[in-house]
C-alpha cells in the first residue's frame, strides 16, 4: 500500500526526488512539541483559528525566521499557510485573474507551472545566469507588458541553485516599484545555507510592500505538517485574510501551527534544522565530489551552497528526458531540465537532488548517471 | 490577545456564531490520539502525502462514516481534504472557470457565497421549503442555463435546519444526470441528528458520478484540525488530485490525518460524536422551548431535528438587519437572514445557533431577543 506521495523502487535510485530523507524526519521532536502543547490546559487550538494565523505563534515564529534571517521580523507580517504551495495558491487568488501573466525565472520550480495553468495564468520566463534573474531582461520586458507578479526562488535556487546577488535584489526591488508588480519571493531554503552565507531575504530590501515572500516548515521540519507562512507588508496580508476561503474557515492550520510553536519554543526546530544543515552539507559536498570525479568535463554546474539541487549542463545536443528510460533501466532518475522551462527548452540541463539519499547511495547514482550520459 | 477567529465579549450572546461550544473541544481525545499515533516507529505521516490522502486513513475513515450513513462506504471514494471549506474551494477550482454559474439554495450557507464570489462565479438562488429545495423550480431553470453545479446543504441546512426528502433527492440526481451538472453537496451536519433520521446522504442517490460530497471533522471533532473528505466517483477524484496545488504539496494533511485516524481507530471518535449529539440535542429542545415560551406567534420556524441552527422567519415588514444594533444594545446578536441570500432577499428571517451555548445562556439570549423584536 502506498502511503507517501512517491513510492519509490528500491532498485532505482531517483536523484529528481526533492524531498527529505524519510530517515531525516522528527518524529521524536513532533512527539515531544505534541505531548508537550496538548497537555496545556487550553483547547483553543481545537477551534476555528483567526484567519492571519495564531498570534501567539506568529510571536514565536518572527524570534525565530528573525534569527535565521538575521533581520527583525513583524509578527504582524506573518500571514500563517498551509505550506508554500498553499500559499503561493492563495497569491494566485488573490492578486491575479486567469488571463493575466506572471514571470518566472527560466529555469523555475516546475510545479509552480502547474499551479499558474491551473488558475489560466500566462507564464513569460526570464534568462538567469550564475547570480540569478539577469535583471535587464526583466527591464526589457516590463517595457511591453507589466505581470501581476514575478515569481522568484531568490536564494539556492530550485532547480539551478544560483542566488540572487545582493545588488540585483536591490534593482528588482526598485523595478517593481517604479512598474507596481509584486514579487513573489519564494524562500524556502534561505535558511538551508552550507558554504555561502546569502543575502539577506528580498523582505528586507522591501520599503514599499511589493514584496510577498513565501516560507515552509517542510524543508526545515517536515513537509506532511502542512505549515508555512507568508512574509508581507499589512496591505497585502490584508488581502489574502479577507478571501471567503478564510473567513469560512478560519486560519490555515491552527492545531499544527500550536503543535508547531512548542517545537519553536523549545527549541527542537532551531536544534533540528542545526543537524539538517550538518547533514545536507556533507552530502552536497559528498555528491560533488562524485560529479567531478565521476562525468566527463562537458558536463558542467554551478555549486550551489545551500538547498537542496545541483543542475547540470550537458553538452548542448543532449536530451535528458530522452536520455531518462536508459538511465531507468541502469537503475538512476533525475528531473530532465524540460519540466523547469516556461518555454519548452533547457533539454540539456538536468536536477539532481542531495538530501534525499545518503552519500553512499549518491556516489553509486552519481556512478551508474555516467554510464549513460554519452 | 485574540487566539481564535471570533472574539466575543461576555455581555452579548451571539447567537449569530456557527462554532462549537469552547468548553466541547477535546483536547483530552486529541491528546490521547497523537500519543498514540506520534509513539509508533513510522514517520510518514510527516513526509510529503499521496495527493487523495493516506490510504489506511481512508480506510478507517470510510468504516467510521459507513457505520454512521448506513451505508458502505469506498476508501477509494475518498478524498482527504483540510476541512469542507478547503473541498468547496478544490471543487470550483477543478469544475468550475470565472464566469460560470452555480445554483444554490436560497437561503445559503453564506460563507460559501464569498467564496464563489472569489471564484468570480455567477449564483442563482433556488426557493427552499420545509422539505428543502422546490426541485420543479430546479427543472425550470435547467431549461434557461445549465450550471457548473448545484451547491446544496441537504441535511440540517445552514441556515434553515430543513432536510431534502427522499423523492427529491432521488429527482434532484435524475435531473443533474439528465442536465450534465454535478452536486455538490454539503453534508457536514448529516452525522448530527438529534430527533429525525435524514434520508440517506446524497452520495448514496448517485448512479452516475455526478454528486461530490463534503465532510468535515469540524462540526464532529474539532475546527482547528482543518481536517475533512471528498466523496466522490473515480473521475471527479482523479480531476482533483491532478491539481497543481496537491502535486506539489501533496495530501492536503498528513500530520493531522495520522493523529485523527488514532482518534478514529481507538473509539474516540464515535464516543465524541455520541456526546456532542447528546448535548447537542439538549441544547436544541432548550431553545425550542424558550422560543415557543417568549417569543410571539408572528415568528416562526420549521424544528431542524439535527444539525446547528433554528431560522426563524419574523413578519415581512421586519428588517432583521437593522434590528441588530437594537439587539447588540441589549446583549444579544444573531445572523440576519439577508447574509444567507443570494439575491438580497430574505429579511425577515435571521439564523440562531444553539451549540456555542449553553441551555442557561441560550434562555437568557432568546429572553433578550424576546425584547428587541417589536
């Protein structure tokens, strides 16, 4: 019986799985934040939840991005989610109507895609390089149509890993400004940083509250908690608190959120995410290590100091997805750079995911890749 | 500090708030649940989920609604949503384009007006009676517009307390068969019936795949789980999972699945539901009874036999939503009928809830209403 969202084969070893290893997950430190917020006497977490979130835990969870981000936080900003998704879902509700476009970098997260043509949203995508959206195109392009918004992974990109250099923040930020579109920051692994410290989040370079920015307990916790929060300024947060699918039903999750806060406050998160961060650097060194020793030198990537990806650049005429049922039947999987591109290209490229697999079974995918790459 | 979505101060009784009663939520049923689910060696209830939901969860979920429909019910057949709300906004996500029209009854759950409004969705409001929806006035309609669905509330309605009988139910789902639009229909009160069996839940009519059912653990275990199900045939569940939303985060939550199907699987489920329904009718009687006592015979209901709400229908010349500042003034409060309209009628009428109150407090608030209503 499958139980997860992927059943995976114990003969395969899928490299485009983005998600934790199952033997990663905190059940000690939800059984511990559980048994430790349910024997409070104090059911209010059983009861519909005020639509922006619990504040009590807005509290807590601003001491605690403000330490990671090394920036003060407003719990009055925090807007809690049901994860990223959920949140960038309700951004989609509320900020745009089907017809309307967005940009997104070219590569960006491929099931963003599937959200934006789910709500009728036309998708432009924009050239990145190794320090991320190449701004200028992003000028260029305002010049024939204003988005309802840019969607961006600023910080270890998924899939390229690239970040966002600090001055560039600073140009997009102005940019949305001067043409009034919001940036939809999704900043899932900004605290998931290895060898580079990144700059600061595109919140902090917001004065005007263009900038929304997405945040989730499931890179940083576990996915299946459903929990995540939206980093705004009032007017926007505003927004997304009066949709009818709020006021119905109350906030997005008010009993893992409390759960939630007693892991923040007693500090497992902050401990668990400390080890999570030991671990996930080791095996992206680990799996480098692999590439370089293992592909030849037409295969290239950007390292990319935290989150969870590599991207490779094969040589220009090679299909990865072509190249897929080979690498199946030599018993590896990767994500073929096709599914990142707003525009049908990137055939070349694929993701290769690090924190899935421990270093042993990286260094035998990374084995059994080179023997079908050409 | 405000820690749940309504604030009520002590010196009015709102009988206008459709939440349980804060002294009902069991924390100690939550408590014992998650021990047991967060002590057992697995941990997948905290990796990414199957998008339809955890299997052994839909199994156990659909024992416990089948022991309470009388009915067999299909694992398969389920869909693990965050609460009625977050399936009513899958659904006209899934079903339904900006633009289309949806039939409700008139009244209607007003809630679910914002969020069709947020879905730029057209509404028509359908004449109810005391047996529910006059379905010939359905047929007329058909003949003019075929809508994207029907919503319905058959059981216990919100606001009106009135159940669909059999013969209509058995009509209604020939006509959505014939006409090709889906019901949608709301059954989150079905497993509360204090002194009326209901006819069988909507879904047991189907022959066609054309109902979608909504269910909650709200109204049965606790509103801050965001917790509910989807049941449905094969093709309308396969439409939903396919969501860029639940591809990318997943099932909609696994975390609180796990701790629930614990609650389900020890009993505690059915011994809550037992008590609340308990209390539950208590309550109803008791506001009954105040009402036939204090108020005069110029305002009227139907007794719901289950369910949350009394609607009370008041001489046509009343406007109930200007008597609200009247009845605030002298500590009572209540839905104004207008709110439940989908054409801006209904203004005589306006909604009482008897589970967020005790038996003192609801006499206490029908003797205060007594004095407001001329």
């Amino acid at each position: 019986m499958q139980i997860t969202q992927l059943d995976l084969s114990d003969d395969i070893i899928d490299l485009g799985v983005g998600q934790p290893d199952p033997s990663l997950l905190p059940l000690a430190v939800l059984r511990q934040a559980a048994t430790h917020r349910l024997t409070q006497p104090d059911a209010s977490l059983l009861q519909y939840g005020m639509e922006q979130g619990n504040e009590y835990f807005r509290l807590s969870l601003a001491q605690f991005i403000s330490d990671g981000y090394g920036m003060p936080v407003d719990p009055d900003r925090l807007f809690i989610t049901a994860g990223a998704t959920s949140g960038l879902d309700l951004v989609c509700a509320r900020f745009t109507s089907p017809g309307d476009t967005v940009f997104v970098e070219e590569p960006t997260y491929f099931l963003a895609l599937r959200l934006f043509a789910d709500r009728g949203l036309n998708v432009v995508g924009l050239p990145t390089d190794e320090n991320g959206l190449v701004v200028e195109t992003l000028e260029e392009k305002l010049a024939e149509i204003r988005p309802a918004f840019f969607y961006t992974v600023p910080t270890f990109h998924n899939p390229s890993g690239v970040t966002l250099t600090a001055s560039r923040r600073e140009h997009l930020v102005r940019l949305s400004e001067q043409h009034g579109f919001y940036i939809v920051a999704d900043e899932v692994y900004h605290l998931l940083a290895y060898t580079t410290e990144p700059p600061p989040p595109m919140v902090s370079y917001d004065t005007s509250g263009m900038v929304i920015s997405l945040g989730s307990f499931s890179k940083i916790l576990a996915p299946g908690l459903r929990l995540g929060w939206i980093q705004a300024a009032p007017d926007p947060i505003r927004r997304m608190t009066r949709s009818g699918l709020l006021l119905s039903g109350g906030g997005m999750n008010p009993f893992t959120s409390a759960i939630v806060q007693s892991a923040v406050e007693l500090g497992l998160q902050r401990k668990h995410l400390n080890r999570l961060i030991g671990i996930y650097r080791q095996r992206a060194s680990d799996l480098e290590a692999a590439l370089n020793e293992t592909l030849s030198a037409s295969t290239t990537f950007i390292p990319p100091g935290g989150g969870f990806f590599y991207w490779l650049r094969l040589p220009q005429d090679l299909d990865t997805a072509a190249l897929r049922d080979t690498a199946k039947r030599n018993g590896v999987n990767f994500q073929p750079g096709l599914n990142f591109s707003a525009g049908g290209e990137l055939h070349n490229f694929m993701r290769l995911c690090f924190v899935y697999y421990d270093s042993d079974r990286l260094r035998e995918g990374v084995r059994r890749l080179a023997a079908v790459i050409p």
